[in-house]
C-alpha cells in the first residue's frame, strides 16, 4: 500500500509576517494564473518557467514562489477541466492565504515554515503529526485557521475476517464473520437536525441577507456536533475491525439523494430528515480510517440487501412488530437491521479479499453465522 495522506486544522493567530504573506500569496498566484491562461498552459514546469523571473519580483522565499505557481498550474487544470462541461468562469484568487510545501517542520510545541514564520500547534495537532511513522508534507495558513497535510506509508494488512456495516437513519449496525453483531446509536443526528431545524423556523426579519447568516451559523453549528458523534461511531467500528484484522465491507450509497428530492411524494419534514442524514461523512470516515491501518474496504450494490432473507433469499415481509422481518419462504424472523448487515457481508464475502467467489452463496455456510446476542454499543451492561 502506498503513502496514505491526510490533514489536521486547527484555528490559528497568524503573526505579523504571516499576515504580510497573506496579502501578498493571492497576488503571486493570480499572476501565475494571468500568465497560464494567456499562453494556455497548464503544465507545473513549463508555469514554472514562464512565471519564475516574475515570482522573482516577490520578496518572499523561494517555498512560498514554488507553491504560488503551483497552485496556479492545480486552477487551470481545473478551469479546463470544468470548461469542457459547463461555460466556466476564470479562475482568480481572492480569499487571503499561503501554502508551503518545501522547509515545513516541527520544532518544539510549533510549526516552522520557511521565512521564519512560527505557528504554536495544539495538543490534538502535536499528537497527530508526533505520530509514529508520520512526515508532515506541507501547510497552509488562512487569517483564522493552519491546515497541515502529511503521511504515512501503509503496510496492507492480510485480513482474518471481514465485517459488514448496514447503514440506518437512528443507527449503524454491524456484523462479522465471527458472529459478533453490534448496534452503534445514531438517533442523536436526527435529535441534532429537529433541534436547529426549530430554532430556524423561529427566524421571522424579512431580511435575505440575515437569514443567510444566520442559516449558515446554525448550519455549521449544526455540522461540526453531528461530525463529534460520527467520528465516534466510525473510530469505533474502526477500532474493532482493526483488533481482529478484519476487512471493512458497506453499501455503495451514492445514488440514495435522488430518492429523496422534491416532488418524490414524501413529505417536506420527511424529505428534510432524510438529506439531513450524513451517510456519505461516516462512509467516508470508515474507509479513510481504515485504509490509515492498512485494512481493506469493499464496496457492494445496495440493491435488496434489506429486502431478501439472509438465509435462503426469500422476500421478507413486516410483520405487526416493530423492527422484525420474517421470510415468506423459510419462515426466519430477524432484526431487520441485522438482516441487512448479514446481506451485506454474504455479498462482501463473494467479491471481498481472500475469498473464494463460491464462499457464502447461502447464509447458513457463512463462517460464524449464528448470531451471538446482539450488543448495544453504548449500553456497557451489554458489553461482553
């Protein structure tokens, strides 16, 4: 497996010199970028050698004149790109910032970039980049934030099992092929959503341009305490699957938004709850977690998964109790939950790493297929 990447942000004071190359860094790039399109080019070296004397004219170091045309080459590809689909307007930068990919380090309880400009990092920073195995690769600084990109080389762990993650809008619930199912509760994003989807409704100044603010403070509110309960349900998961050296399987969710847009029948409240549901963040947590450690991430077709029976492929039918399915062909009643988790993982035995394609063509000849109790994450009582 090769270097996986990834960044940690955290609000920062930029100190004076930081703030002179926050006004400066935007009009760097923007140069590159008037010079790029004029020649039509998009070429990280030939940017390089069309915009270096000009860059020279900037009293900065040399990682700051690397990184602007850089940056500008990143913008045209784009602008390109986007221009062969859609009429794209010319790329400019006008938000203040800058980036440094060359001379960026750690010393002490600060990050040093080039140019002498020191930035003091917090203990969740520090503990992130002191990581064993971690090289800090590059960072930028905004007027009220420092984002810092590094990476580690990965070794691919050869899994012993595979454990399968069924998606639901109240919880997230998994099962193994050790027979080990866990319900992780998720009902508080649905708490969090009709919590500041109240507070909104209250909002009655006929003012766009308020209620755009106020709409977008709530809205981030809103998104960085749903992020906390998610992170903890993911590093979770993670955790586990990691203990046993399992690989990760769940559905391939992308299409599910387009059930749910106006004129599609259901309700507004309904429709509200359902796109307020962020199935894509925890996805994309589990699979960016888990390739960290080195743990494989299959992807499978959602389609029946909750609908067929996971012993013989019967159609399930709801009966009168809330939360139970039973076969219409073998007569299994099952959590519909885990009924989903258990289809999961048959279909992620079949395509999944070390696994033949003719394993798990019926539930009852799944390794561990007798369901232990299930366990409810946040209930220790539980806990085995």
């Amino acid at each position: 497996m090769p270097f996986i990447y990834r960044s940690v942000i955290q609000r920062s004071d930029p100190t004076p010199k930081a703030r002179e190359l926050l006004a400066v860094f935007p009009s760097m790039v923007n140069d590159c970028l008037r010079a790029g399109l004029e020649k039509k080019m998009s070429d990280f070296p030939r940017i390089k050698e069309l915009c270096w004397p000009r860059m020279r004219e900037y009293r900065v170091h040399d990682s700051y004149r690397v990184s602007a045309m850089f940056d500008a080459a990143n913008l045209i590809k784009k602008f390109q790109t986007d221009s062969k689909r859609t009429r794209a307007g010319l790329p400019r930068v006008s938000n203040e910032y800058f980036s440094a990919s060359l001379g960026v380090y750690l010393e002490a309880k600060e990050l040093l970039l080039p140019g002498n400009i020191r930035t003091p990092l917090n203990g969740h920073t520090l503990a992130v980049l002191r990581a064993k195995g971690v090289e800090v690769v590059s960072a930028t600084m905004t007027q009220e934030t420092c984002s810092v990109i590094y990476r580690k080389f990965v070794q691919g762990v050869a899994p012993r099992g595979m454990v399968a993650v069924d998606l639901n809008l109240d919880n997230v619930t998994t099962f193994d092929t050790e027979g080990e199912s866990i319900v992780y509760d998720t009902s508080a994003l649905s708490q969090i959503h009709e919590a500041y989807r109240r507070v909104k409704s209250h909002f009655r100044r006929n003012d766009a341009r308020m209620k755009g603010t106020v709409w977008r403070k709530y809205a981030r509110l809103e998104h960085d305490r749903k992020l906390a309960v998610l992170h903890s349900v993911s590093s979770e998961i993670v955790k586990r699957a990691a203990a046993k050296k399992q690989a990760i399987v769940m559905e391939d969710l992308r299409w599910l938004r387009d059930m749910y847009r106006r004129r599609s029948g259901y309700s507004a409240y309904y429709l509200s709850k359902m796109n307020a549901w962020p199935f894509r963040q925890i996805l994309h947590q589990l699979a960016y977690k888990a390739e960290w450690l080195g743990l494989p991430v299959v992807t499978i077709d959602p389609d029946w998964t909750s609908e067929k029976c996971c012993e013989c492929d019967g159609l399930m039918e709801v009966p009168p109790v809330e939360g139970i399915v039973v076969c219409s062909v073998c007569g299994n009643a099952i959590d519909r939950h885990l009924n989903g988790a258990k289809n999961i993982l048959r279909r992620g035995l079949r395509s999944g790493p070390g696994w033949s394609a003719g394993e798990a063509v019926t539930g009852s000849n799944l390794p561990g297929w007798e369901t232990r109790a299930r366990v409810d994450a946040d209930n220790p009582a539980s806990q085995r």
